[in-house]
C-alpha cells in the first residue's frame, strides 16, 4: 500500500535523537508469511497455511533537507566518525560516514502515524537505499526498510522533537567532480545500493552528450557535492553534504543518438571501490 499525505508522519528513533522526518511516500507494514500445509492424502484435499508476522518491510522516500540529511545518511551508509570541529568556525562539526553491510549497522524505530493508526516498528535497519538527483527537482532518499520485531501500538510523547525548517537540497545547485575535474553536462545522478548480506552499489549518471566532455569508462573519483545557497552559513559548509565514489566501471551505456535535440543519455556505472560521504553539523551534537 503506497502512503501519501500531510496528515501523516514518520518518526525515526535513535539511541540519542528523534526526528520527525518529511516524506513524499512510503510503503511500511508488517513482513507476513504464510506456512503452508500441504493436503493429506486421505483428507479433504484442502491446502491449509498459517500466518505468520516476522517483523516490517517496506520503504521511506524523504526529500534530504539541511536538519534531516546527517541522521538519513548515517542510516543509510551505516557508520560513522567521531565529529571533527572545522577550524576558522564558531561551531561547525564534521563527520565522515562509510558504507557497511545491513548486518553491520545499528537498529533504530519507526513510529509510523497515519492518523486513524500509529504503529511502533522496533529494531529496524536499512537494507538498501537508492538517492535520486536531478536538475528542477528535489534531492531524495529512498530506504528499503527491514526488520525482525513485531509491531506494536505507539504511544508518543507530545513533545517530541519535530522538523521545522523547510529549507531542501536541490539538483539544481549540485557539483560532479570526476577524476578532479568538474562535469557541467551532467543531469543528475541516481545511486542505489544494497547492503544485505554485503554491500554492491551501482551509479547511473545522466549527461548530455559532448565530445569535448565525455565520461571516462572508467573513473578513479567521483564526487558528488549539493549545498544551499544561504550565506548566513559559515563558508557554507553547513548546508553543504559530498558523496565520494572509488574506482568505478562503467557497465553499459543507454545513450539513444537518433534525435534532433540535444542528446541526453544514461550511463551505468559498477562501484568497485569505497563508499563514503561528508556532512556537517551546527555544534557537536550525536547525529543518530
């Protein structure tokens, strides 16, 4: 069952924080199964099966905004540093997260609030996620969610922390460095991972085609840069977040040449090295 609504909210629970994240859809419910009995053979010929409820399944599709990025990255990638303060600031605080494996990474909540029913889904971990960026359009981050505990009624507490500032990263303001040099032609980026049972990672970049500017097959770097245009924050590290991608193949190329117009083709990268990212926070407060 697909979800959509401003009535709705999904709160995410941490060891230290709970944040009221904003989505555009999600999909959570309990993971059943059924045990199936086969027919006797001497009986009435009717299969018969058992539900069973083993947990929760389904995805969260958020738009990343400057308070919810460093808490949805963190769950997403799976570790993270012990903060660094960034020198020349008053209160700036950076962090490094790194990718790891499903079984790898610390369990969260969700409580999930659909008006007429708040449900508590408790040891959740995320099991993939794919972040999707493209020009004209909001940066968003979709986590295939999974766990093994059974749900239960909510009962939230009414002054839980909620997010008050509507302020999203964009496709519009993003940079692409490949190999050190940056990449105006590039449309956007969708990065998906899976992470049950280890970690593999695919990046498919859309570009327009220019002979002069044409993606290696191969690329040693690739770093992805979104930040806010607000001067306010401090050398605009702040609302700023980067995402670094090591020795990727390139796997296949969609580009369709048969058209008048610009020429505007999907290019599907293997990542077969590290998978990292950088964000800041404003003080040195726990992240997840």
């Amino acid at each position: 069952m697909l979800v959509k609504g401003a009535d709705c909210s999904i709160l995410i629970k941490t060891t230290h924080r709970a944040v009221d994240v904003p989505y555009s859809d999600e999909t959570l419910r309990e993971a059943v199964s059924v045990l199936q009995e086969e027919a006797s053979i001497e009986g009435d010929g009717v299969c018969r099966g058992i539900r069973n409820i083993w947990g929760v399944t389904g995805c969260v599709v958020t738009p990343l905004t400057i308070e919810t990025v460093p808490l949805l990255l963190y769950l997403a990638m799976g570790a993270v540093s012990a903060p660094l303060f960034v020198s020349e600031t008053r209160n700036l605080y950076q962090y490094f997260l790194d990718l790891l494996p499903t079984e790898d990474t610390d369990r969260f909540d969700v409580i999930q609030d659909r008006g007429s029913e708040r449900k508590l889904y408790e040891g959740c971990r995320v099991q993939g996620f794919e972040l999707r960026v493209m020009r004209g359009e909001t940066i968003k981050l979709k986590l295939d969610i999974c766990g093994s505990e059974r749900c239960q009624t909510a009962e939230v507490s009414d002054t839980v922390q909620e997010v008050s500032s509507t302020e999203r990263f964009s496709g519009d303001f993003c940079k692409y460095r490949i190999n050190g040099k940056v990449y105006s032609n590039i449309y956007g980026i969708t990065l998906v991972s899976r992470k049950k049972g280890g970690t593999m990672t695919e990046i498919w970049i859309k570009r327009a085609l220019q002979k002069e500017t044409e993606i290696p097959s191969v690329i040693e770097d690739f770093t992805f840069t979104a930040q806010l245009l607000r001067d306010s924050y401090e050398i605009r590290q702040f609302g700023t977040f980067h995402i670094t991608l090591k020795r990727l193949v390139l796997m296949g190329d969609e580009t369709e040449i048969s058209t008048a117009d610009s020429v505007i083709g999907l290019l599907r990268f293997y990542v077969a090295g590290g998978v990292s990212a950088e964000v800041f926070t404003s003080g040195e407060d726990f992240i997840a």
